[in-house]
C-alpha cells in the first residue's frame, strides 16, 4: 500500500486484521464519525501527520458507524480517537481533538527514524 495516499483509505472489520494488526509498520487508526465536528476538525490534522510521517507509517480510518464491532473491540468511548499499534497491539491512543505536533510528540517514540 502507498503510504503517502493511505490517509484517505477507511477500514473495516474485513481488512483490519490484514491492513492493521499484521502490518508491517506502525499504524494510526482514526476512529470517527462524518457527523461529528471534532472528526472533520482531526481528520485535517491526520492528513498532516500522515504527510510528516509518510514512509514510517499507515494512516488509516474506521467509520464507528459504519463499524460498530471495531469500536466495541478496541473500547472506542469518544470519538474522535486515535490509536496507533505496532506489532498489532496498542501503543498510544489520543482521545479527543489534538495538534499535529502533539500527535506527533506522542507517536515519535514509537516510530521508526525518518
């Protein structure tokens, strides 16, 4: 998958086992609603971390109404929330509206060196 375009893909229970938890490389997951104003404020600042991190991870979305289950598994309480995981499993999660540089301070110790 090219990651420089993974922002803008959306995910769901088929695939995310294979894009999320076996993936090779770290992976943002953003959990959101497109009713949600704090979703369509986040949703540009994943766009830039995922520009600012473009090679070192994925950056992929999960519509909670679409994808109740997802939600449920991973104790999705407010949206917007962002988990990252490596090696399938949970490592960050930021819960709320947040800047690119906070995001990003939270994910550098995490992520491979650019």
């Amino acid at each position: 998958m090219n990651t420089e375009q993974s922002e803008h893909i959306e995910i769901g229970e088929t695939n995310f086992e294979s894009e999320v938890l076996k993936s090779k490389q770290p992976v943002i997951v953003a959990f959101s609603a497109p009713w949600s104003q704090p979703c369509r404020i986040i949703r540009s600042v994943v766009d830039e971390v995922a520009t600012a991190c473009a090679g070192r991870v994925k950056v992929l979305r999960v519509n909670v109404d679409d994808h109740p289950d997802l939600g449920l598994w991973y104790d999705i309480q407010s949206i917007p929330t962002l988990l990252c995981f490596i090696s399938g499993k949970v490592c960050v999660r930021i819960v709320g509206t947040a800047s690119k540089e906070a995001i990003l301070s939270k994910l550098e110790p995490f992520l491979p060196s650019a």
